[in-house]
C-alpha cells in the first residue's frame, strides 16, 4: 500500500492542481505482478476549481529472461471537462 501526494503547475496564469494517490502492487511468484490505485484531487485551470479522480489497474508478466509483458487501464474525470481512458500494452526489456 502506498499513499503518494502530487502537487504540479501546468504553466498557465495560475494553472495549479494536486491529487492524492492510494495504490497497491502484489507479486504472484516469480512471473506475476498486478497493481491498481485511486486519486483524487483539484485542478486549478483558468480561474476555477475543478475535482478531479482516477482510477487504474495494471498488470505484468515475465514471459522470459530478459522480456516483460505490460498491460494497463486508466480512466480520469475531471469536473466539467471531458473524461479520459487509456488502454495500454507493452514490452519491457530487462537486463
């Protein structure tokens, strides 16, 4: 379990947000890792404040010596914007 505090400036006149993370990650053997987390948080963007949550889950497997498999699902919404999800996959080397 692992609480993780954000705090960023995106650049704009006073553009401005923080979220809180709460996340997790499990090991099954020697192959096998999943983890997943919540956030929530506040955007300061153009002169109003808006809440902001995630969510994610992700997953990971050891095919071989040097080659991981990377999978992972996110979605966020932010209040009074759009909402977004990201589907993801990936190869990691490791040496």
């Amino acid at each position: 379990f692992e609480p993780t505090f954000f705090y960023s400036q995106n650049g704009s006149s006073g553009g401005e947000e923080w979220r809180l993370l709460l996340a997790a990650n499990h090991r099954v053997g020697s192959d096998w890792e999943f983890g997943g987390g919540v956030a929530g948080g506040r955007a300061h963007v153009a002169g109003s404040n808006r809440d902001v949550r995630e969510g994610f889950v992700r997953a990971s497997y050891q095919l071989t010596r040097v080659i991981r498999l990377q999978g992972l699902a996110r979605s966020e919404s932010v209040e009074g914007g759009d909402d977004i999800t990201v589907l993801a996959l990936g190869v990691s080397l490791v040496w």
